[in-house]
C-alpha cells in the first residue's frame, strides 16, 4: 500500500473516531438535557397545582378527615376534574393528587382512586420536592412530587405528582440522531476531501516520490555528495540553494551557503551566473585556485526543478602541467644539445674516415676550447645561476624555432641560489610564452628580454616583448574566452598560449601563495612592448648561507 493511501486510511480512520466520540457525547448530551426539561416540566406543573387555594383547600380537608374518602365521591369530585384538565393541557402522563397517607384523591386511572399510591411518599410529606425517574402504575416516567401546604400553616397535607412518559420525553430524540448523524456524515466527507487533497498537494511536492524512496534518495545523496571529490551545488528555480557539499564550499570560499540566494554567494555568484548564461567554465580563477565549472539544468517529467552545478578543482592539475612544461622545455634543450653533440661527432669522425688526422686534430681541439654547446641566449653569462641558466637556455631553444631571440638584460644581478624552482619555472615560463607570442605578432627583430634581481631570499625579474603593447582598458589577468587571460594586442585578444588556458591569472596566484606577485609594469604600445613584472618571496636561498653552511674555506 502506498504512503499516501496509507494516510488517507488512516486520516479517514481517525476522523470517523473522532466524529464517533463527538456524535455520542452529543447524544448523551442530547438525552440529559431532555430529561432534564422533562424533570424541570414536571415540576412546575407539580408547584402550580400544588399552590392552588382550591386544591389546598380541599385536601386539607380530606386529610382532616380521619376515614378513607370513598372512590365514587371522588370521581366526579373537583381535584380529578382538576388533574385530568392540567393533565390534558400539559401532555402530561398523570397528575395525582394525594392526601396525608398517601390516598389517592385524583387519577388518571379512576379504579384507583382511594387507594394508597405505589411509590413512596414520606420524603415529599416530610416538606421536600422529590424529582427522579420511577416505575409506577402507569409505568416508568419522569415525575416530580411537591407537598401542599395548608393555607393555616403546619404540615403538609398531601402531595401532587406529575409524570411524563418516557416515550414523550424522548420524541425529539430522533430528529436530533438525524441532525448529529448528518452533521457527522458532512464531517467524513470534509475529512475525505480534505485528505484527497493533501495527498494530491503531497504528490506534487514529493514528484510522486514516496518516503520510503526518500529516505533512500537522502541516504544516497549523502553518500554520493560527501564520497566525491567534486563539488555540488543545487540551485532552485528561485536561485536558492538547497544542496551544497562540502568539496563545493571549499573550493568557492563558502560559509553555511544551504538556504541562500545565489546573489548572497559573492564572486562564485558571477561565476556560476557566467557559465550558465554560455560563458568559459574551464580554467576558471578564484581566489587561489583554477576550477573548472559546470551547470546544467534539471527537469522531471516537464517541471523545471533549478541548475546542478558540478566544481572540479584543477589547480594542482594545472601546477603539475606547468611544472610538467618546464621539464618537457629542458628535455628540449637536452635533445638539441645531444644532436649538436652527435653532429660535432659525426664532423671529426668524417674527417678521421677521410685520413685527414690532422684536420681532425684541429677540429676537436677548437671544440674543446669552445667548450660544451651554448645556448642561443644574448647575456646569459650574467645569470650565475645554473638552474636559471639552463632554463633561460632551453627557452631560448624553443623561441628559435618560433623565430624570436631571448636576451638576458646588462642590469641583471642574481646572488644565490634558486630554491622554489617549479614555482620560479612555472611563472617565468607563463611570461616568457606570452611574450614570445606577442613579439611573433610584431615586425622584425622579434625578442624578448628578461632581467633578474635578488634581495636576500626574494627574487625579482621583469620580462618585456618587442610585441604592439597591450590596449587601454584591457585587464590581462581577467579570464577571458575559453578561460585564458593572456594580454591583447593589436586590439585583439590574446589567444590561448597554453593548452589548459590559464595564462596570466594563474601566474599571479601562484606568485600570491608564495606572498608574492606579478603585475603589468608598462602596457607599451607605437613600438614599444608589454613589460611584466614578478617579486616571489622566499625564492632564493642567498650565498653567504650557502657558504655558512659549507663551513669556512681553509
């Protein structure tokens, strides 16, 4: 059986019981209060005939008298003309009316006049109204009994007693079962409606989902929410949020964001709105870290239920591919190396093949005072750095083939060694490759220079392009088109220099978890390049440790 019929059964159940419960507190109610009306009719009746003089009068003379009064005198006498007349004015079973033994002076029922009556009369000629429900003569009834007092004062002389008959007293009964059964009925069927519609109402809410299901939804919701390492978030229709795991707060900077609008959401607000409305969801920057970003919509059965948003953090993933470049770069460097070693080889094998020994000999001591291959970079010699050297020099390699020349500048001055290698890397390969792609954009000579600068542990270099410059009004650390923010030129918008796309922004925030940063020093323009600067702190470990540690030279 189904939740919902299960409540409507069981609804149903508890209405009819308590439309049960009223309907016979109402009918005892009801039967009360007719025996009580019936009571209170009795005993007025009773008081009125009992005040009335003639009736005073003449019982009291019966009850004077010491002997029995006989049945035919009292049949046509005045006090049963009396009683038969209010009896019949008042629908009231009987009215009797006895002396002070209990004679019967008036009747109903003629043969039983001048005889002692059935019930008890002590109490009422003791002075009390007695008012109860008693089986007599003429059956059970409702009566009420009044003494009648003499008009000299004294004892009373006999009493009046008025009955009703049960039947009589109950003849509204009916009508009034009818009214409460009727009235009950209305209820039931209120009840059945109203549950019909709640059950309706419920079905909507639920999409015809059942609590049972629910509660399997909700236990597989958490589960698959706080088991991923994705983010979730679930927006209404309303923008609301209803669901948010906590991967998805982590990684958009969220407190306590369930109930909230999606404006209340601050930046990851513009994000989400971005993406939604078509905009780049890859290599999206937030704060300090690169997120890819997905929203879709969600429909059941043609109603529109809100957007699914899915956050995938992708800055370790980005780090590691940067890092990855810069070993791809110098394994370049070490390939080019090793064939122009190999060709070198082939030269003087060649020459000792044609028994030229002694050209060979010249060939291969000129190699030896030229030393290992260099690299095509102008001023490198300024760089003392081994690790800043080879990477300048495997760069250089690689801006040959695109035809741009890398220089290092005469005001470099580098003093220890480099330590956050992969961040330095990283970095200064983000510059270096958009340069590169600006200067290949611009007229011959293509180039691109770069100087470096240490301040005990911090290292600050600046890398310019012989590119058009960047246009005003253009944020180059702003995540443009497919995500990347690489810096315009010419008027046109940088195109993705990397594969991943995330260019200039995710260079400023790897410099800023270091404490550092990397900011546009000169846009250029009519000639002249784009000029970068970055400051990493932290970066350098400086020679006077060094030697400190390598301990003094004897």
């Amino acid at each position: 059986m189904r939740f919902t019929t299960r409540v409507l059964v069981l609804q149903l159940v508890l209405v009819a019981a308590v439309v049960a419960v009223c309907t016979t507190v109402f009918v005892v109610l009801g039967v009360q209060q007719l025996r009580a009306e019936s009571e209170a009719s009795a005993l007025n009746i009773a008081r009125t005939v009992a005040e009335d003089p003639d009736v005073r009068a003449l019982v009291a003379e019966f009850s004077a008298d010491p002997g029995t009064p006989a049945a035919a005198e009292l049949r046509d006498g005045p006090l049963q003309e009396l009683a038969v007349d209010v009896a019949v004015r008042t629908d009231a079973l009987f009215v009797v009316i006895t002396d002070d033994h209990g004679i019967r002076l008036a009747h109903p029922n003629q043969e039983l006049l001048g005889q002692e009556v059935s019930t008890p009369y002590a109490e009422v000629l003791a002075g009390n109204e007695v008012v109860d429900w008693e089986r007599g003569t003429l059956g059970e009834s409702a009566r009420a009994k009044v003494p009648i007092w003499p008009e000299s004062g004294g004892e009373p002389v006999g009493e009046v007693s008025v009955g009703f008959e049960r039947a009589s007293v109950f003849d509204d009964l009916p009508a009034l079962i009818v009214a409460v059964g009727l009235a009950a009925l209305g209820a039931l069927a209120l009840a059945v409606l109203a549950t019909l519609l709640m059950r309706r109402r419920w079905e909507r809410l639920t999409l015809g989902v059942q609590p049972e299901e629910l509660v399997a939804l909700v236990q597989n919701q958490a589960a698959v929410l706080d088991g991923v390492g994705d983010g979730v978030i679930a927006l209404d229709p309303g923008d609301v949020v209803r669901v948010c795991n906590a991967a998805a707060a982590r990684m958009l900077g969220l407190h306590d964001p369930v109930g909230r609008s999606l404006g209340d959401l601050g930046d990851a607000a513009g994000l989400i709105r971005s993406v939604r409305e078509g905009g780049p969801g890859d290599g999206v920057v937030l704060g300090d870290r690169v997120l890819y970003l997905d929203v879709r919509p969600v429909a059941r059965e043609g109603r529109a239920l809100g957007d699914v948003v899915v956050v995938r953090d992708r800055t370790d993933l980005v780090a590691l591919s940067e890092r990855l470049d810069t070993v791809r770069t110098m394994a370049g460097a070490l390939r080019a190396q090793r064939h122009e070693f190999a060709n070198r080889l082939h030269v003087a094998t060649g020459l000792i093949d044609a028994e030229r020994v002694g050209d060979a000999r010249a060939f291969l001591a000129e190699q030896g005072e030229r030393g290992s291959v260099d690299f095509p970079v102008e001023g490198v010699e300024r760089v003392g750095e081994p690790f800043l050297q080879a990477f300048l020099g495997a760069k250089a390699i690689e801006l040959g083939e695109r035809g741009v020349a890398l220089r290092v500048d005469d005001d470099t001055l580098v003093l220890g060694t480099i330590e956050a290698a992969e961040d330095v890397a990283a970095i200064l390969g983000n510059l270096v490759d958009n340069a590169a792609t600006a200067a290949v954009r611009a007229p011959e000579p293509r180039g691109v220079s770069v100087a470096f600068f240490t301040e005990a542990t911090e290292l600050v270099f600046t890398v310019a392009d012989s590119g058009g410059g960047v246009p005003d009004g253009v944020d180059v650390f702003a995540p443009r088109a497919g995500g990347t923010a690489e810096h315009a030129l010419e008027g046109e918008t940088a195109g993705r220099v990397h594969g991943l796309g995330i260019g200039l922004p995710f260079s400023r925030e790897l410099a800023r978890r270091r404490g550092g940063e990397v900011w546009l020093i000169d846009r250029g323009g009519e000639g002249a390049g784009a000029v970068f600067g970055a400051r990493l702190p932290d970066a350098v470990r400086p020679a006077s440790e060094k030697i400190s540690k390598e301990g003094p030279t004897p």
